[in-house]
C-alpha cells in the first residue's frame, strides 16, 4: 500500500499544482516587480558581454542574480508553506511534508 502511494504521487502532481495559490493584486504585483528586476539583471548581463566586459565584473552580476532569484523562490516557498502545505495537512494528507523535503533540497 505505501509503494502504492508512493507511486501515485510521483506519477500524480501535488494538489497544489491543479490549484491556484490564493494571492492578492498587492503580492502579485510584488513578485512581479522581483521577476522584472531579476530578468533586466540578466539582460544586463547579456550586455555586459557584447561588451566584453571584465569578468570579474559579471561574475559580481551573475552572483547578484543568483542571490535575488534564490529569495524569489523562498518567498514562493514560504507561500506553498503557507497555503497549499498547511491545506493538505488539515485534508490528512501528511505524505506533502516529503513534497516539501524535496522542494527545499531544490532551493539549497
């Protein structure tokens, strides 16, 4: 029966997936407003190598996009957590803490 389950999940997508996160037009517009950011770094990025720029000069950019997108996806994270997560525990669904385990492995 637990490799049943297992199998059902692996092939199956979390709720999550088939649903909407509940966000406001406030947080929306936030994690938009990152998104934009993050995507003008990058295109900055592209530039600075028409331009054939100093390498250590990018590798500070490549450094400053890494770190922005990685607080990007936890703040994703946080709202999965926050949402979807504590919904499927409150269903008796205690099998999305593994979900959970391997979305942060992701994000390390």
């Amino acid at each position: 029966m637990q490799q049943e389950n297992k199998e059902l999940m692996e092939n199956s997508e979390c709720a999550c997936h088939t649903k909407h996160t509940p966000r406001s037009e406030a947080q929306l517009k936030q994690l938009q407003n990152r998104l934009n950011r993050i995507t003008g770094q990058l295109n900055g990025i592209g530039r600075m190598l028409e331009e054939n720029r100093y390498c250590g000069d990018i590798l500070t950019q490549v450094a400053a996009v890494e770190s922005a997108l990685q607080s990007f996806a936890y703040i994703i994270l946080q709202e999965h957590m926050e949402t979807c997560v504590i919904e499927e525990i409150l269903n008796g669904n205690n099998e999305i803490m593994e979900e959970v385990i391997e979305l942060v492995k992701k994000l390390k």
